[in-house]
C-alpha cells in the first residue's frame, strides 16, 4: 500500500481522476450518496476528470447525459468505453467492411460501424468475428447466434467480463456471466477489450493530457487490476462490488494502492501506513502476520485498522498468484499508546 506525500489532500498528488461508474458514482439509475459532490469539486483543486467504464451497453454521449442529469460533470469527450476498446481492437485486426456479428447493444453496433465495419446479428450472415457486449435485453437467441459463429470459426471479442453489475437493487449479473455462458457452449476464450487490460486507461490519460493520474474503482478484477496493468496509482472505495475483506484477500496484481470509504476521501490526508517493529501501523491501529494470520490490535469498525492489516498481510504474502483471506485476531487497543 503506498504512501502519498505527507500532508495536504489526497488527491494534491495527482492531476487527473479516472473514475469506474457503476458503484462509484452511480447503482443503477441512481448516484451513490456524495460521489457527485465530490467529482464537482475536482474542478475547484484544479484536477481532471475523465470517466473509464466496461459497460457497453450505452454511447459515451449517453453515459455523460446520464451524469450530467445527476449533477455530475460530464462531456462525451470524457467517456471512454469498452465498447470503443472493442471497436479498436476490430480495426486493429480486420480489413474495413468486415462482417461483425453483434452481441450486444445499439450502442456496440454504432461503436462497429464507426471504426468502418458491417454489424449483423445472424450467424449466418457472414461474420468473420463477434463482439459481445453487455445489454439487459439479451437473451438465449442472441447468444446462441454468437455460439454458433463462433463454433463456426468466427474469432469473439468480449468488451468485458465483469461477472456482476451494481444496480438500485443490489448486485446483478454482469456481461461476464453471459460470455460464460458462450464460453461454455463453445470452448473458445474471447480476446477482452475492456478492463483489466490497460488500453481504456491510457486512453483516458491521454484525452486529459494527464501524467499523473488516479485510477479509482469498486472492482478488483477490472479496476484495480486494469490501473495496476497501466502502470498508474489506484484507489479502491468500498461503496460498490468489493469489500474490505476482499481487498485484504486480494492477490497481489489486484491489490490498490489506497483504501477510501467513498471519493469525499479523496480531499482528506491519507492517513500514513508505516512499519512499526514486527508489523504495521496507521493512525492508533496496528497490525502483524505470521504463518498463524493476523493479529490486529484495533476495531474491526476502524478502516485505519484495515489499513494496516492490509499492509502487515501483504508484506507477508508478497506474491500471491489468487485471493487467500488470512484468519483475523482482533485485540483491543492499548488506551496508553493505541498500538499492538
């Protein structure tokens, strides 16, 4: 877990923000308490803001409408989509007027037709490769048609395969649970487009002429892990899919550099996670590990104490190929020093 300069704010070290949508600025149709307020306020401390999102469903000049109804600051030029990563990596390698079945939405087939290709939507109309994309109203006719070109010989690229999406109602299935059900009638792995790969997040830094950016997200597996690949700064809130339980099981290439409630944390000081004798601390927690787990001196209700039991449990696991959750003790901080 990385440290930013001492004092000031956060986000005073970095001159842009990549922000995911769904479950950090919005959960359906709705925004998540705050998160507009706090994308207002990049202006003020002279910060970019561009928007990185896997959700092919709509145009980016509908996802900036969606965010400037609900008060955020959007243009379409602040957009980038998987759906557009797909769209490149067509024309990266198929000859213009190549027949592209599409699984997905209208806004996937717009993506196709931009980049100077032909969207069909039959397997036998001749398509040479199929782009899936996440649209609610797909259903089993839609997938068996990429099926059985893809069974065919057809190549398949996926814009993502987030396996949930945040919605008003709770956490629902994601494109990722639709390509899985492709992958399993056919065999194939698509060529993904989308996050985790680093594509949408250069970008993105390089529409705000950004050298420093933030990348911030609610997933593991695609935000986090997509800003690691870029090779920028991440930062996880946890007002979305994963947890603080899962970011401290996390393996190593999903593991953010910081930990934030919601994005108002951005304008506050990230509190110092520091080495102290046989483990870490951060503010009055402290935690350290051994082959036995964990043991925290500090509240399970304090994320400062999860601060620094991510930073004593990932010092320990330094390379961790998949999600291993440690056996946590929890012990009651010392009144005199607050420390373990």
């Amino acid at each position: 877990m990385t440290n930013p300069r001492p004092g000031g704010a956060l986000i005073a070290g970095f001159d842009a923000v990549l922000s995911d949508l769904d479950g950090v600025v919005y959960a359906g149709p709705h925004a998540i308490d705050g998160a507009v307020e706090a994308l207002q306020r990049l202006a003020e401390v002279n910060v970019a803001l561009g928007y990185v999102t896997n959700n092919a469903s709509r145009t980016p000049a509908q996802v900036a409408e969606h965010l400037r109804e609900l008060g955020a600051p959007a243009t379409e030029h602040q957009v980038v989509s998987s759906a557009q990563a797909g769209a490149s990596l067509l024309a990266g390698r198929f000859p213009a007027g190549s027949k592209v079945l599409v699984t997905g939405s209208a806004a996937l087939a717009r993506e196709v037709e931009m980049v100077g290709m032909v969207p069909v939507r039959s397997a036998d109309d001749g398509a040479v490769v199929v782009i899936q994309g996440f649209d609610p109203s797909l259903g089993w006719r839609d997938l068996a048609e990429a099926a059985y070109a893809i069974a065919g010989g057809a190549e398949w690229i996926a814009t993502n395969t987030d396996m949930s999406i945040p919605q008003a109602r709770g956490i629902a299935p994601g494109n990722g649970t639709l390509v899985a059900a492709v992958r399993a009638a056919t065999g194939r792995e698509p060529l993904v487009a989308g996050k985790p790969e680093a594509l949408l997040f250069h970008r993105a830094a390089e529409r705000l002429n950004s050298t420093t950016p933030l990348v911030v997200g609610d997933r593991l597996d695609t935000d986090i892990l997509g800003g690691n690949n870029a090779g920028m700064a991440t930062a996880a809130v946890l007002t979305g899919v994963d947890t603080i339980q899962s970011i401290l099981a996390a393996r190593t290439a999903e593991r953010p550099d910081f930990v934030l409630r919601t994005l108002d944390e951005l304008y506050l000081p990230y509190p110092v996670v520091e080495r102290r004798g046989a483990g870490f601390g951060c503010g009055g927690a402290f935690a350290a590990a051994d082959d036995a787990g964990l043991r925290v001196t500090g509240s399970p209700d304090d994320l400062d104490a999860w601060r620094a039991a991510c930073a004593a449990w990932w010092a320990f696991v330094p390379d961790a190929a998949v999600a291993a959750a440690p056996s946590i003790t929890w012990l009651a901080a010392e009144p005199e020093t607050g420390r373990g």
